[in-house]
C-alpha cells in the first residue's frame, strides 16, 4: 500500500479475530488499481469488510462487486419489486420480508438463521458474498460472522486428529434458515468438501462445515459423525471467533465464505428489511 492510499483509507478492527471496517472509501465512484487492491488485501486478512454511509446504484453494486472477481450468477427475477424499484439488474438477488399479495418479494425473508457458508451445496462454491442495506427493522437482524481459521487453529488436537483428511456431505433447501424447517425446495444438487478447507489465496486451513447445510462425514457412522460435528459446531460458534453486525441504512458488507460462516438473528416480522446481495465466483473446487 502506497503512502499515499495509507493517508486516504484507513482500517478499523471489529473485533479480536474478524472484521474490519473501512474509512475513506466511497463506493459510488470507480476505484483505481491500487485501491482495488487495498481493499482485496484488507479482506484476505480480515474475512469480513464493513463500509458505511454508502449511497449505490445497482449498476455501482455490482462494479463494487467486480473488484474481488468474477460476478456470481444466481438472479431469479423477483414476480413484485419494493418502492423505488422498476426493476432489479440480473445477478443481484433481493433478501427481504416485504410482501406483496401476501408472498415475499425476495428470499429468507423472516427470522433468525443458522450458521452457514453460502453455496457450500455446490461443487465450486462462490468464494465471496456482498450484501447492500436498503431497509433494516429497528432492532434484530443482526449478522453474525466466525473466524473459520481461527476455529480450526484452536480446535482440540484430538478432533482434529479424526477429522483431518475427511471429507462432509452438505445439502441445502432454499428458504430454509434452520435445518429440518420444513422450508423451502430442494436444492439445486449435493456437494461435498473437505471438513477443513484450505484457503487458496491465503494458504491457510479454515473449519468448513455448519450447522445448517452439513449433512454428515463421509463413510462415517452416522451417530459418530454427528457427535464430533456438533462439537465442531459448538467450537466454531464460541463468542470469541465472532462478530456480530448491527446494520445501518447504507451499509455494505462483504465476506469471504471460504475460511467464515455466518448467521442471522431474529427480527419483528412487522418491519420491513431489504438487502441487495451479490455473489463472487469461486474459482475451484474446494481442498
């Protein structure tokens, strides 16, 4: 980082082991080279990227997106668009409990969710996600994010032990925000990774399974593999690997899927929340 982009940016830690939140930047205007850059390097070493007070156009929302690679491609057209909205540009999809004739507009609308990595059901997950806050309710909502490296650095030598190596199933129903819900439909395939991922740009090993999409250990005794991934679950989840998220209107969020995970907590269902999320390519298949 040049002396002068040290002078025009600077980095806030959210907590002791993930999250940063960047002063500085504003996100409505294209960046130069060695901004990108700053910004792909505070998020390899923070996981989680917090900037506030931004105003975007969907347009701005996905070039934003584009810094940290390829756009990932999931849009579904929503059938109703919320106030302000005649449309919603393709590979932005709408996270939101607004309703209109009574059904959702986006998806997740309500309620707290479980700890998860995004798109770990596909056989190359998509290595980041973007979220963009239009509306939030006065209180809960909140996102939640775990340090997967320092889970694994910390997890008991014996766990690791009978983990290291092995491979887990996961699955996941769309909509469903707590395993065995009942929400949602099927999704779109299976995949199966290893239980501890290894970072392709940082090298480092991160725990990757979850409590909402994990399914269970491969070739391993049901009973057993529930046992050691619950206690995984319990490790991964301490309150000292998290950081939990109080959004703002204008908020911009930004992590890495491959080495955290994250979850949601419960809001009033009588409050709008509308988020804008985008999707960053992975670009293999996890080891």
């Amino acid at each position: 980082m040049s002396e002068a982009l040290s002078l025009h940016y600077s980095l806030t830690p959210l907590s002791q082991h993930i999250g940063a939140e960047i002063h500085g930047i504003d996100f409505s205007q294209p960046l130069d080279q060695p901004a990108i850059e700053f910004i792909n390097k505070a998020w390899h070493d923070h996981l989680v990227l917090v900037v506030r007070n931004q105003k975007l156009s969907q347009a701005d929302l996905l070039r934003v997106t584009s810094y940290f690679g390829e756009i990932g491609h999931l849009h579904r057209p929503p059938k109703y668009f919320p106030p302000g909205f005649s449309s919603i540009l393709p590979d932005i999809m709408l996270i939101s409990n607004i309703r209109e004739n009574g059904e959702p507009i986006g998806a997740l609308p309500d309620g707290e969710m479980m700890f998860h990595h995004d798109m770990i059901h596909a056989e190359v997950p998509h290595k980041g996600t973007m979220l963009y806050s239009v509306e939030i309710p006065s209180q809960g909502g909140d996102t939640l994010f775990a340090n997967g490296y320092a889970a694994y650095d910390s997890l008991d030598a014996s766990m690791k032990a009978q983990l290291e190596g092995r491979k887990a199933l996961h699955h996941y129903n769309y909509g469903s925000t707590v395993k065995g819900d009942g929400k949602g439909t099927e999704a779109f395939g299976e995949a199966m990774h290893p239980v501890f991922r290894t970072h392709d740009v940082t090298g480092r090993k991160a725990v990757y399974v979850n409590r909402l999409m994990t399914v269970g250990i491969v070739d391993m005794p049901q009973d057993e593999s529930d046992a050691l991934l619950n206690a995984v679950y319990d490790h991964a989840e301490k309150p000292e690997f998290i950081y939990a998220h109080q959004w703002q209107v204008g908020d911009i969020l930004l992590w890495d899927n491959r080495c955290s995970s994250h979850a949601r907590t419960d809001f009033p269902d009588s409050e709008r929340r509308l988020m804008l999320r985008t999707t960053i390519k992975g670009d293999a298949r996890p080891v």
